[in-house]
C-alpha cells in the first residue's frame, strides 16, 4: 500500500525523471496544446483545429468580440457558420431536429445554421446560443452544411465549459501562422478528457480533521495540463483495510458550490456530502472522491443557466440539454485513477447512481457492493429527487 507522503516522493521522482528525459512527452505537449485552446476560447480568441478533413476556424458564441469575428471573415474559405448541439438548433430553427438523419449531421452531435450579416455580431450570437434569453428571432435561421471537425469544435467549447455553440468556417492551410493563431489537432481535443483523468497525479496532501471525521486527510490529484485539481478526502486508515484485501467505503461526489457551500435546497448534495463522511467515520475507514465535475460536468455558470430553465418548467435532464450538453457529463475515469493511485483497487461504492456503478466498473474498479445513499426530500429539492428516480434511473 502506498501512503500520500510516498506518493508525493514517488510524484516527484517522476517529475525529476521527466526533466532528466531527452524530449517532452507527446501526451503531455497535447494536453497543455488542448488546455491553452480552451483558454483562447474562453477569452473569445478564435483557435484553429485541424485534422485529415482539414482546417477549422473556430470561436466560442459567448465570448467572441468584434476582433474575433474580424479574424474569422477574413480567414475563412466560406461564410462562417454557427455550430450548435442538435437540442439548441431545434429552438432556433423553430422545428424539430431528428437526432439522426440521412446526412449525419446529428450523429456527430453539431448542427450548422448559416449566419446572414444582420446576426453577425456579438450580441446576436450570444442570444443565439443561450437558451436562457427570452426572444430569439422573429425569423428562424436556415441549416447549412456542416463543416469538417464540427464534433470536435463542440468537444472543444465544452472542455472550457461554454455553452457548446461555436463559429466556425473553414480556412486555408497556413493561415494560423499568418494570423498567430493557436493551433490543436482534433485527434488531441477527442482524446483530451481520457488522456487527461489518466493522467492524474498526487500533488499534496495534509491532515485535515472534520467536525465529523477528525481522522481525515485531504489528497490533492492535478492532471498533467496543470488543470483544475481534484480532491480526495481520505477518512481513517484505508491504507490498512485496502492491505487487507478489504473494499473501504467509497463515494464519488461531484463539486456543488451551491449545495455543498451554500446549503442549497434545490439538490441534496450538500446533505449527501456530509452525511457521507459521517458513514465513513462510523464505519472506520473510507474515501470521498470530491471530483471538479460541478453540474454533473457542465460547470457552474452552466447549472446556473440551468437552474433558470428549470423555473422555467424544464427538469434538471432536460435543462442541460437545452443548453446543449448531455444529460451527464462526467468523466468516471478520473475517481478510477485517483482510485488507483492511492492504492484501492476495490470499492463498495455509497452511492444510488447505477451509472456510478457502472462507470468505475468499467475503468476498471473492482464494486465489492452499493450502499444506498438516500436523502428525505425537503420540499424544494422533491421534483428534483423525482427526476433522478424516473429519468436518471436512480435507485430512491
């Protein structure tokens, strides 16, 4: 069994060994390409991906500015268009997308809606691609072909936690240098979320004890981008009951600013939270993953766009996907390999959610059994609790 003080020494020897090595790693170079694109994004910078099909140009709807715009009419091969997710081009076509046509379209999850000049601006476009604005156009759009890459311009907003609408237009080879614009394969933006939670490491680690768990300590994990960490609360000795060939409780427990900081009514992840490392401490041993997946992977200002959906009439599924992600975003690889890393190989997992279950499986967990994780309803958060039983399958 590996402790966090050994893992921090053996963290750091693999640190000096990749300093010592005679060229940077690939996979390293392609997550920090992949994790600097989605900064440009996020500052409305368009960023260049390219693949066999060729190049696109690309820029987030929420955040591009005028420049941004400029840079893309005078790069592009055609008119740019603007990339939504199938649920959010039905709204502003004002008709039904079937989520598979003849053309393909939907089965790599974009939609193309050509722009005429009077919406090419930044203000349209944002009213393009938030739901939660109350008028969109008095006309609706039409669709146009869908570029090369259009998956992986999608992939790519979502990875910075943007609404997935992105401009986009094809561009001649060489113009990123002519432009200084930052490049990324599409290859690197598919693989990212993979590639990213595989590649996980401790950071640091120190007691911490609770008010509920005294014994505790928390283990940060950072992947190797040098993204957003990742934290494991670690209560009691699990390093003894793991050595033994025991299954420590686990929960992985997705971020909830609102819940879990705040005390908000509308989830029960605050409750869900505390009152898991209460069992962990009672039960002597046990690991909180607590996971930066806030939103069920979609961000904060994303559930809060949500949330105002929701007041709207829509449910918790349905409200994410207007806004144009899935039902569930998360990524299960990354509490595996932070799983792995400290050393526990099999779990019994506190949890109601069977695609939790699922999804540690098949990273490779090993689930000795569920214990149910189950809250009363407060008589804000009922309908919420509701939908995860009828249309999330979760076991209340």
């Amino acid at each position: 069994m590996t402790s966090p003080g050994n893992l921090a020494s053996s963290s750091l020897a693999a640190s000096q060994r990749d300093a010592d090595s005679t060229g940077p790693d690939p996979q390293i170079l392609a997550l920090r390409g992949v994790h600097r694109a989605v900064s440009d994004l996020r500052r409305g910078t368009p960023v260049l991906i390219h693949g066999a099909e060729g190049a696109l140009l690309v820029a987030a709807a929420e955040t591009v500015g005028a420049p941004g715009l400029a840079t893309l009419s005078e790069a592009a091969l055609t008119p740019p268009v603007l990339l939504l997710a199938p649920a959010r081009a039905a709204a502003v076509l004002h008709r039904p997308v079937p989520q598979a046509q003849a053309d393909k379209a939907e089965e790599v999850g974009a939609v193309a809606i050509r722009l005429p000049p009077a919406l090419f601006d930044p203000v349209s476009l944002r009213r393009l691609a938030d739901p939660v604005v109350e008028d969109l156009l008095p006309e609706a759009p039409e669709r146009a072909p869908l570029p090369p890459l259009a998956r992986a311009a999608l992939a790519l907003g979502k990875l910075g936690r943007l609404l997935p609408a992105l401009i986009a237009a094809p561009v001649p080879e060489g113009i990123a240098q002519r432009l200084s614009l930052l490049t990324v394969s599409v290859a690197d933006v598919l693989d990212y979320p993979a590639s990213a939670a595989s590649s996980l490491r401790h950071v640091a680690s120190a007691q911490v004890p609770l008010e509920d768990a005294p014994d505790a300590r928390i283990v940060a994990f950072r992947a190797a981008d040098g993204g957003i960490e990742h934290l494991a609360i670690l209560i009691g000795r699990v390093e003894e009951v793991a050595a033994a060939g025991g299954a420590p409780l686990v929960r992985a427990h997705s971020e909830c600013f609102t819940g879990d900081l705040l005390g908000s009514l509308r989830c029960d992840c605050g409750p869900q939270l505390r009152g898991a490392i209460k069992r962990m401490a009672a039960d002597g041993a046990g690991v909180l993953l607590y996971l930066a997946q806030e939103g069920r992977g979609i961000g904060l200002v994303n559930k809060l766009r949500a949330y105002t959906l929701q007041d709207q009439g829509l449910d918790t599924l349905d409200a994410n996907r207007a806004l144009g992600y899935g039902a569930d975003e998360r990524n299960f690889l990354v509490a595996a390999t932070m799983l792995r890393e400290l050393g526990v190989p099999k779990v019994r997992l506190l949890t109601n959610n069977p695609d939790k279950l699922a999804g540690l499986a098949a990273c490779g967990i090993e689930i000795e059994g569920r214990e149910a994780h189950q809250f009363e309803a407060n008589g804000v958060n009922d309908h919420y609790l509701e939908t995860k039983a009828r249309r999330f399958g979760h076991l209340l």
